[in-house]
C-alpha cells in the first residue's frame, strides 16, 4: 500500500483539515474575546505558536493510534479485518462539514450581520438602569488599545487609532473625554478599570484592541461603565484601511448613543466621515503622532520626516499639514532646536495649508495661535486663533493651556489660571500642564503657590528641567543664590567642576560673582552655537548693566523671539520697567494698552 493510501486509511488528512478549520475559528473567537479579558498581546500570539506547535502532533498521533469500540489504542496492536478507520472516517467527514457550516455562518454574521449594524454588540452586555446612566457625568477615557499583530513594531499603529477615536469623541458635544497624555499615562497598567477611571475622573471606559495585516485592519472597542465594571457596548470592525475613518466615526457614535448623548442632525452629518486616505500616507501620519507624543526635540524632528513623507502620499492630507505645524512651533519655541524666526513661518504656511483642506481641525488652529502670539504678537487674532480651537475642540487641554498662559502674558492671570484649571480636568497626570500653572503663579508674582507647584513637580519628576530652571528664576529674585546655583547645576546639566567653579565665583564676589560666571558660561556657550539673546539680557539686567541688556532685547526683537512674549509680566525685567526704552519696547510688540 502507498504511503498516500494509508494515510487516507489512517484518517491523517481528515484529522488535518478538521484541525485547521477548529485553529482558524479559534483564532477568530480569541481576536474577539481577549481584549474583553483584559489579557495583554501576546496571549494571542502565544496562542497561535501553541496551535502552529499541536498540528504536526494531531498528525502524529492520527497515523499511530486508532479509534476502537474499545477506546483508543495504538495502531500496531489493531488487527486490519477489525479496524473501524473507515467507521471514524466518515464521522470526521460529518465533523468536518459541521465545522465549515460554522465557519460559514462566523464569516457571515461576522462581516454581514454585525457590520451593517454597528449599535449592536457581538458579545451579551449588561446595562445599568437608565435613570442612573442619564444622571451621572458623560465622561470617558480612551485607553490605548492593545497591539494584536504579532509585529511589535505595529505599537505605533495601535497606539494612532486610539488617539484618533480619542479625537474624533473629544467633537461629541457634552462628552468630556480625558486627554491621551494623561489616559496613555496606563498603557500595559494592570490596574482595575474602577481604579483608572477614578484617577481620571471619568464614568466611563472605552478600551479594545488592533490587529493589522497588510491594508486590512480589525479593531475591537468595548466601552465600560467605570461604576460597575459593566460593558455597555462592544463592535469588531474589520475593514479596509482605507476605510479606517469610517470605523473611529462608527464607534464615536455608538459610544455617544450608550452613554446617552444626544447629537443633533448637523454633529450626526458631521461625524459620519466619508473621508479616505491613501494606506501609505496614514500610516507616515501615525508614525509622526507616536514620534511626537514622545515631546523631545529629537522626537519632533524625527514626526516632522514622517509628515512629510505622509504629504508626498497624499498631498491633501490635512492632519498632517497641521502634525507639521505643531512640530515646527514646539521646535522653534520652547525647544529652541530650531531658530525662532525660520521655524515660525514654515509653522504658519503649514497651518493655513491645513485649514484651507480642512477647516475644522483644532489642531491647526492651535499651531496659527501659538504663531500670531509667540512670533507676530498680534494679540487680537490669536485671541480668536486661540477661542476658534477651543470652540472646535473643547477637550483639547494643549489648547486650553496655551490659551491660559497666552492670558497671562497680557496680565490676566485669574483667567490664565482658570483656563489650566480646565485643561487640568481634562488632562489631571500632565506634568506640562501642572508646570504652566506653576508659571502663572510665578509671572503673577504667587511665588509661594509657583514654589510649592514646582517643588511638587520635581517630586513626582525629579529630571522635570524646566521646574529646576524655574526654581532658579525664583531663587535669584528671592537672593536665595545658594539654591538657585542647585536648581541651575540639575536644569543646565553641570559637571562636578562648572559647579565647583560656581560655587567659588559667588562665595569670592557674592551676588556679582553668581552673574558674571553666569555670563560667562553664555558667552562660552555661544562661541558654539546660537544662544538666545533673551538669555543675554537677563544676566545684563541683574547686574545693572542696562544699556547692554536693551541691546540684547533689541536683537531678540529684530528676531522675534518668543520668549519676549512674557516681558509684559515677567518679575525678571521689573529693574528696568521704569525706562523709557522698556515702555517702547511694549508698544512695539503691540502689547495691548502700551
């Protein structure tokens, strides 16, 4: 008999076709019901090597044993005129053809049934009763969802889609939806939805999972009520990418439908997006956001590449034009990686670029602010800059934040601070956010609330540098110069000897010395690169030398430096308030009332 033959006899084949057909469905079932146990990513691909390592021993053991009336037994010690092969054959062949019918009717209900009715969910779920749901606060956090590819290098995908259905429920009016920064902060967390929830102050929960395969995507949601743990709603979505729109509009609307939100006919229209875009472009734009959620200015550099490579797929891709413009804002300034006066400008074209694709996005908005206030000082248009994101967008706690510190630099500070209190709602783990307060209090001249906030900071982050570089700002007007040369050795990252060398340079001249090794080590730093003039004025300015520290305000003017942005109100320049060349600096910066 042929080698064919007998593994025909033995049932080898039908064994393998009925276990690839149980893997397949097990698969699909698993993709479905492991986010909803909260298990990590690589449950599924653990699951797949286990079923990959069971085939060739299913085989095995179909070729050495037999099915007998009496029970299993190994194939050498069954008589041929006795073997019932042919009996399990055709009982395999029924198994066979019930799996497929099953296989059938997933593939159907799955693509067919559940896609042409999004509000319905694949999984039984539990509601609270209305009256409860209707009383308490609409608010919700999108976790990150779970990266079910078995490419970790598709982070950056799972990690888009989350803050892209993130931004598409932040436009559901009355929704309050927690900021990624402050939501993502629990990636890989194990703690409770209950406990995260309470953290983030929201009633609700939406987490899930993505699994990419080519230009196919599969996203599972499921929202949660923070109170009980219950699921409200759960949807597998499983789509072209190119279609990927559509999806974060589906679930934006069936979340606003569970958690009672009601949307009239123009938001309805409005988030039923019919928008696509080129795979290639998307996946560049996904790319930029991870890069930039990272906040360095290695990482800003590295989102603007992956921008514009997403533009050269797709030229009419407005996110992107707006990732851009943020990117070349946050470069030029506070970064300062780029020089102030070249990156603002490429800011603006891309932000107008964006806009005029797509004139809802916040985003875009925001980045045309922080240029009309911190490089043009047209303070009126990026007022309304400013109010028009936050109208598009009134869960973007960056909007609300640059808006409140943009109040401040005009010496309206209770505003400034009541607007970072919103932002701080939205996003309630943000150390930026924490921070501008801090400064507010610092230009307001609250040093005892801005000492307390950045001391906090540095607690909850000791390598938080700006908090360090505060704290000197703060200790130098105190005279406290023993403290500021401590927050300035961690802020300016100084060698054990430049802080033996300052240490020395006040304890031999005092408050002179501490300023003139401070200039010093500027002029030092400049012979090897730009370094703010604005920096150069400061030091001018403690040590009374204030014809060189206009000098070096009329150059960072000529440049439009941001950080003149804060003269109005800043305690560092009170020395020389009373001249007249500071008041003509004012009324050339535009500054309302100057």
């Amino acid at each position: 008999m042929s080698l064919i033959a007998e593994l025909k006899r033995r049932n080898v084949f039908r064994v393998g076709v009925a276990y690839a057909i149980v893997a397949w469905l097990l698969l699909e079932v698993a993709s479905v019901v492991l986010p909803a146990l909260h298990l990590p990513g690589w449950a599924l691909t653990l699951l797949v090597v286990l079923i990959v390592a069971g085939f060739p021993l299913a085989l095995i053991l179909a070729w050495a044993f037999e099915m007998t009336p009496e029970g299993l037994k190994r194939e050498a010690e069954v008589d041929r005129t006795e073997s019932t092969t042919h009996v399990t054959g055709r009982k395999l062949d029924f198994a066979i053809i019930g799996l497929l019918i099953a296989a059938v009717i997933f593939l159907v209900v799955d693509n067919y049934v559940l896609e042409a009715e999004p509000e319905q969910a694949k999984v039984a779920v539990e509601q609270p009763p209305e009256s409860e749901s209707v009383v308490r606060e609409k608010s919700i956090a999108v976790l990150p969802f779970v990266n079910m590819s078995s490419d970790p290098e598709q982070e950056y995908f799972s990690d888009g889609i989350s803050e892209e259905i993130l931004n598409v429920l932040a436009q559901v009016p009355g929704l309050r939806v927690a900021s990624r920064t402050s939501a993502f902060t629990f990636k890989g967390d194990n703690r409770n939805i209950g406990e995260i929830a309470a953290i983030l102050k929201v009633n609700h929960v939406l987490e899930g999972s993505v699994r990419k395969s080519g230009n196919r995507v599969r996203i599972s949601a499921q929202l949660i009520d923070a109170s009980n743990e219950k699921h409200l709603w759960s949807e597998t979505y499983d789509r072209e990418l190119i279609d990927i729109f559509a999806i974060q509009s589906e679930i934006a609307r069936a979340v606003a439908r569970k958690i009672k939100i009601e949307l009239s006919p123009e938001k309805e229209a409005s988030l039923t997006s019919t928008r696509t875009v080129e795979p290639e472009a998307y996946e560049a734009y996904l790319r930029g956001q991870y890069e930039a959620a990272k906040f360095t200015a290695d990482s800003f550099t590295r989102a603007m590449e992956h921008y514009q490579r997403a533009l050269l797929a797709d030229p009419e891709y407005a996110p992107a034009y707006a990732g851009l413009a943020e990117a070349y804002v946050m470069l030029g300034q506070p970064m300062g990686a780029l020089p102030h006066h070249e990156a603002m400008p490429e800011a603006k074209s891309a932000a107008l670029k964006a806009l005029e694709l797509d004139a809802s996005l916040s985003d875009a908005y925001t980045a045309l602010a922080s240029v009309t206030w911190l490089y043009e000082w047209d303070w009126k248009t990026a007022d309304q800059m400013f109010r028009r994101a936050i109208e598009l967008n009134p869960n973007s706690a960056y909007a609300r934040r640059l808006y409140g510190l943009y109040l401040s630099t005009l010496g309206r500070h209770e505003e400034g601070i009541a607007e970072v209190a919103r932002a701080a709602e939205l996003d309630p783990l943000s150390l930026r956010v924490r921070s501008t307060r801090a400064e507010i209090y610092y230009v307001a001249r609250d040093y005892e609330r801005a000492l307390e906030e950045f001391r906090r900071l540095i607690e909850i982050e000791p390598a938080f540098l700006r908090a360090h570089e505060r704290l000197r700002l703060i200790y130098e007007n105190s005279g406290k110069y023993d403290q500021a040369i401590a927050a300035y050795e961690v802020a300016e990252n100084l060698t054990d000897e430049e802080v033996e060398s300052f240490r020395a340079a006040y304890a031999e001249a005092g408050r002179e010395g501490y300023f003139r090794w401070r200039l010093e080590r500027l002029e030092a730093e400049q012979s090897k690169g730009y370094v703010n003039s604005v920096s150069f004025a400061q030091v001018y300015v403690q040590m009374a030398d204030v014809d060189a520290a206009f000098a070096s305000l009329d150059e960072a003017f000529e440049l439009r430096d941001g950080s003149l942005t804060f003269l109005n109100v800043n305690p560092y320049w009170d020395p020389i308030r009373g001249d007249p060349r500071f008041d003509e600096l004012l009324r050339r910066m535009n500054f309302p009332g100057s």
